[in-house]
C-alpha cells in the first residue's frame, strides 16, 4: 500500500473505534513474530493516539512513539493528508516537531536515533514510497530491491548530514530543534546536486521508476551515463 493507503487505514482505525463504546484499541499493523501491534491507534475518553512501535515489554521491544496525541476531546483526530505527511517524515528517518508527536527515548530502548531507524522500517515495510514503487501496463508491481532502497536512503542521509555543516549545527539536540528533516528540503536538494553534477559531465546513479504512456520501468543506463548498474532486479 501508499502512504496515503496507509494514513488512510489509521483513519479508518480510528472511525471504527468512535462508532464502538466497548473497544479502545485498534490494531493497524500486527507483528506476528512479536505477537503485537506496530502501528495501533487509541480513542479512550478523550485521549487519542497513533502509537508506533511495539509497547509490549518484552525483550524484543525497539521503543515507540506518538505520531500524534492528544488529551483534549476539542482537538480532532488529524486528516488522512495529515497522518501521510507524519508518516512521511517517520520513514525518512526525520524527527517531527509538532507538539502533538513524540518520542520515548528510554535507556531500554537504546538511542533515539536507532529507534528512528526502527520507525521507519516499520512504515516503510507497510507502505512503499510512491517514487519506489508503480504498477506497470501489465498488472504487476514494480518495486525498487533492497540495494535500490539502501542506495536511496545512503543518498538521503548524505544530503542531510551536508545541511547539517553548511547550517553548523554540532550534536543531535541542536540539529533535531533548528533542522529537522523535511523531506521536500532534501528531495530539491538532492535534483538540484544531481542535475549539476551531471551538467559536468558526472555520472551520477539517480534511481527512479518512469512511466511513459503507462508503461512503468526502471530507470536505464542511459540516465546515469554508467556503463552497469549491479541495484536493478
């Protein structure tokens, strides 16, 4: 499923628990080896809460996260649009800032950072980035491999970490408050260092899935100018 799919299911999650006095937990992800929920969302009186993350204590257990909370009944439950942007965010790896989110950086989790990498993977297997994944005339799924995937995110974080120096900001609390990750920011960035450097004449690997009069592919050799590429299936 999209982002949009599954900001869309949340949604959903939530409207059905509204319409049962009984039941205050929804289920939207299930791990079945962790016999839990990943992505669960609670309408309880008036508190109501997208949770990512496992919340068992088991030893397992990687750490969660509020994608969104509130406790006033006067503030509603974010829009489909507005879940898919958090989504988003989560599964680059970035930090939200909105101050209905939040994080739980406990020393039985390990670090905040390597919680992100957790959330993230947790939306990312659910829901593939549109960029990454299309449907060619055929019926069938096109979908970026693991190498595809590690070099897009290998990118990304490079481009982050270039704003970092550029903006000088020194540790984790500082970047996290002044420069969090947006990444629209990083996506223009990224085209625009890319178009440079293939104005010079670089060869750059920009992986992409186009669609030409419905028909969807990979991105071929000819676009980035390498003689192989050893990332496509």
């Amino acid at each position: 499923m999209s982002y949009r799919e599954l900001a869309g299911k949340i949604k959903d999650g939530y409207n059905s628990l509204k319409k049962e006095p009984v039941f205050k937990y929804y289920n939207i992800i299930w791990n079945h080896k962790l016999e839990t929920a990943e992505i669960k969302v609670i309408n309880d009186a008036q508190f109501k809460a997208i949770i990512i993350g496992n919340t068992r204590n088991v030893l397992e257990s990687r750490g969660y996260m509020y994608l969104f909370y509130t406790n006033d009944r006067k503030i509603p439950f974010p829009s489909i649009r507005e879940i898919e942007r958090r989504l988003k965010i989560v599964a680059d790896r970035g930090t939200l800032t909105d101050q209905d989110a939040d994080y739980f950086d406990l020393e039985e989790y390990g670090s905040l950072k390597a919680q992100r990498i957790y959330f993230s993977e947790i939306i990312k297997r659910e829901a593939k980035m549109d960029k990454v994944k299309k449907v060619d005339h055929n019926g069938k799924e096109l979908e970026f491999t693991d190498l595809m995937l590690n070099r897009i995110d290998e990118v990304d974080h490079a481009v982050y970490q270039m704003c970092l120096t550029l903006l000088e900001l020194e540790n984790e609390e500082d970047y996290e408050k002044r420069f969090p990750r947006d990444v629209s920011i990083l996506e223009e960035i990224r085209e625009s260092v890319i178009q440079i450097l293939k104005k010079r004449q670089y060869k750059v690997c920009n992986l992409f899935i186009e669609d030409e009069d419905g028909n969807q592919e990979f991105c071929g050799l000819e676009s980035c100018g390498l003689t192989k590429c050893v990332r496509h299936p």
